[in-house]
C-alpha cells in the first residue's frame, strides 16, 4: 500500500513539472476596426497618375508603401481634358510583416 502511494505521488509530481515547461496560448479578441498583420509573399497594386499634354510618363514607378515593395508598370493610358491618365500595376513583395486590411466578423 504503501508503494502504491508513493508511486502515485511521484506520478503526480513528474506531470506537475513537466506541464509548466509547456508554453501556454492565449487567444486576443480581435476588433473589426483593428488591422490583422499577417505575412504574405505578394500582392497586386494599381495607381493612377496623371499627366500634362506634353509631359512623358515613366517607363515604370517604385511602390515602397508599408512594407510592400515592387515596380509598377503602365497598363493603361487614357487621354482627358489637357492630357492624360496612366495606370500602372504590378506584383508587390512583403519585405517582413505587412499591415492587410481584413474584415473580422464578431462573435
């Protein structure tokens, strides 16, 4: 009887040791207003920029905007009242974590 108690005190106190070594979760509420940061290798960009009758757009314009980072390239050139609309697109790179908007629906 008496081993039997010592055994199982011994059992309990090796579980009690070993499950405070083991990393605990917690889980956060996320809010609707609140950016959910997650990483991601790319996405695509559009931009309009326009121009002057007369004025040369580039053959290409750097996107540097939170973390993204890529080239962007004419896809569109649209005439208006005195010149011209150019959109330029193109796949972006996450350079680390960047800030994506996300819709979380709440519980």
């Amino acid at each position: 009887m008496k081993r039997k108690v010592v055994s199982t005190v011994a059992a309990a106190g090796l579980v009690l040791t070993l499950s405070f070594g083991l990393p605990s979760q917690s889980f956060a509420e996320v809010s609707p207003a609140d950016p959910v940061i997650i990483a991601a290798a790319s996405k695509v960009v559009s931009i309009t920029n326009s121009y002057k009758t007369g004025q040369v757009n580039p053959a290409y314009i750097p996107y540097d905007t939170g973390g993204w980072k890529g080239k962007l390239y004419p896809v569109s050139k649209q005439a208006v009242d005195g010149g011209y609309l150019v959109i330029y697109s193109g796949t972006v790179t996450c350079s680390g974590y960047c800030a994506v908007p996300q819709t979380v629906s709440p519980k």
